[in-house]
C-alpha cells in the first residue's frame, strides 16, 4: 500500500466536519416501465415511519463509501435483478420539511426497464407494483414531485433521442412504437406522420418477422440499430420525433 493510499484510508474514518450539523442523503428511483399500451410506475408501501404503509418510491439512504449513482444501482438491482438497464440522474429534492423524519435530502433518478426483462419473483418479494400513471395513488413525502419531474424529463428528452427504446422489446412492430410514445407525451398521433418521420431516421432494421397478435396480416417486427444512431448521433444528427 503506498503512503497516499494509506493516508486516503485515515482520512476517511476522521470526521473534520464533526461541529456542523448532520444530514442524511438519500437516494430515491422512478421506476419507469411499458406494457398494455401504458406507462407505468414500479413503487411499493414505505416500510418505515415516517408514513409506513403509504405508496412510495423505491430508495435508500447512500452508505458512506458509496457514490450516489451506484447507490440508486444498488437499489435497482435489489429490486428488479436487473444490473445493465438505463438509470440517469434527474433532480435533487433538499427542501428543509421534505422529510420529517429528519433533516434529510434525496437525489432522485429515473430509470426504464423492459417490463418482460425484470426478476417477477424478486419484485413481489419487495411488495412492489406496477401502477399506470393515470391510476398512480398519492405516494409518500415529495414523491410525486419526482414523478411530475422525470415525465418531464422523458419527455423532453424521447423529442431529441431514441430513449424509447429502452422501454420496448427487442424486437417491436411500429404500432407499438407509436403507442410508447402517445403514452410519454399523453396525446395521439398521426400513424402516417409517426411512421413517416420515424422510418426516414433511418435507425430501424426490418425484419422478416412478423407480430399477428393483432390481425391475420400481421404487422412487420423492427429492430433498433443502436450503432447506426452512434454514426448519426456523432455527426451532430438531430433524432426529433
């Protein structure tokens, strides 16, 4: 161990901070998935005072030799099995009363699963749900606050960037791509114009596939060329739908 090393080890069991006061930092994830033609939200009833039993977001206070990202990792993988899925800092929630347990703030994150890739078994053993943000009851402390936030950060973003994709299945058909989109943004749209637009991005690969879940003719499979939309994203290409 070099002399660097072993003095960052020291320095991280003194407190040089001990006169201030103490606040906790949590972190707290919206859980994002797509099914049914809806949108939906993973949460479960808090199981600790304040508000037990009240819905509430999956989270956790951050340990102290842990940064907060691979906290809300942590948190996600407890949860749903899942270690490579799509997690990106939203907002940080530090109002004085947001909790009153005690003085504490949270870095909320958003994440998007497959709804068919998680660990079922492992979900209900934490007592979560799936609820449709339509029937979303009220959750615990500013929660819904995160919620309101992360839509809106959704979907800003799903105008610039394929983030859909992120929601659906390996393969999709286009019709299921416009009904992940009508429920970010919460409005119909064209199909003509949808799939116009989508089409001329030039990101999806046709399959031979076909989906007949929904009529005898069936409606053509599709798969996203991530690659593809790295050469484009590269060269400054504006994905807008």
């Amino acid at each position: 161990m070099t002399l660097s090393s072993a003095k960052k080890m020291n320095l991280q069991h003194k407190d040089f901070y001990s006169k201030n006061d103490k606040i906790y930092v949590a972190t707290d994830c919206i859980i994002f998935g797509f099914d049914d033609g809806d949108l939906k939200l993973l949460i479960f009833k808090r199981k600790q005072e304040p508000d037990a039993g009240i819905w509430s977001l999956i989270g956790s206070f951050v340990k102290l030799d842990e940064d907060v990202n691979n906290a809300a990792r942590r948190v996600l993988e407890e949860i749903t099995g899942l270690s490579e899925l799509y997690l990106e800092q939203s907002k940080t929630y530090g109002n004085a009363d947001r909790d009153p347990g005690y003085r504490c703030l949270s870095v909320a994150h958003y994440a998007l699963i497959r709804i068919g890739d998680y660990d079922k078994k492992l979900v209900e053993e934490h007592g979560a749900y799936w609820y449709t943000l339509k029937d979303l009851p009220t959750l615990a402390l500013d929660h819904n606050k995160m919620v309101s936030d992360a839509l809106a950060i959704l979907r800003r973003k799903a105008r610039y960037e394929p983030i859909g994709f992120e929601l659906l299945p390996e393969k999709f058909t286009i019709p299921q791509m416009q009904k992940l989109y009508e429920a970010i943004y919460q409005r119909e749209l064209d199909p003509r114009n949808f799939r116009k637009k989508l089409l001329s991005h030039k990101v999806l690969i046709k399959l031979e596939e076909k989906d007949k879940s929904g009529s005898k003719r069936g409606a053509f499979l599709y798969r996203f060329d991530s690659e593809k939309y790295e050469e484009l994203r590269e060269s400054g290409y504006n994905f807008e739908i």
